[in-house]
C-alpha cells in the first residue's frame, strides 16, 4: 500500500537554451547535464528543455532543490523504448532514501516554444 505521494512539476521556456551566448553554452551544458545527457540532447533545445525541467520537478519531488544537491546528483536517463527515469546519486540518491521512494514516474514534453516535465514518487513508509 502506498503511504506516501511526493510530486513535483516545472515548465521552461525551450528560449532560454536556445538564446544562451554560445561562448557559455558548453560551459554551461558541462555543469548542468551529465555526459550521458548532453549525448542524448545533441544540439536539441526542445530536449535541453526538457532534461532541464525534469531535474527540477526531480528536486521538487525531493522536497530539496538544487543547491543541496547538484546537477548532476540528480540525471535523466532513459529505457531503450524511451521512457525517462531518475538517475539518482550522491545527496539526491540519499534524500530518495530517506523519504523510502521505492518508484518514480517522470514525464516529458516539450513543444517549439516550452518543456515540461513532471516526476512523481511513492514511498512505503509508515510515516
């Protein structure tokens, strides 16, 4: 029985990486998006976007932010049909822990214009 539901949302305007000074945008790519990520991206905005928002309703859902964990403690990686799942490490992996998440559920989309994405976990816990 699921005792506990933890949720988190973001929307992000696809504008934000698309206008980046190029001079920056790798720098900041490197910091914000782990390897695996920046692969998967591969000069797509929509799905800068989209990852972007996807760590932050992650965070969101953690009840953290980012600051107490850092970009990369909380990654998207995806199953080979597709479907986006956390890649949790570090504090992000032991905040998971101590809320005793035992599944995620995160979703993406995006358009020309904006990104959302959605994550939402479930603990066992008797809390």
């Amino acid at each position: 029985m699921i005792q506990k539901l933890f949720s988190g949302i973001d929307l992000v305007e696809v504008a934000r990486f698309r206008e980046l000074n190029p001079q920056i945008l790798e720098r900041f790519f490197t910091r914000v998006f782990t390897q695996n990520e920046r692969a998967y991206i591969a000069g797509s905005f929509e799905r800068a976007a989209g990852i972007f928002a996807a760590k932050e309703a992650l965070v969101k859902a953690l009840g953290c932010g980012i600051g107490p964990v850092s970009w990369h403690e909380v990654g998207i990686r995806y199953e080979e049909q597709g479907k986006p799942l956390p890649a949790l490490s570090g504090k992000a992996k032991a905040a998971e822990q101590d809320l005793g998440i035992v599944e995620w559920s995160v979703s993406i989309s995006h358009t020309k214009n904006n990104a959302v994405a959605v994550a939402v976990a479930y603990s066992l816990a008797n809390e």
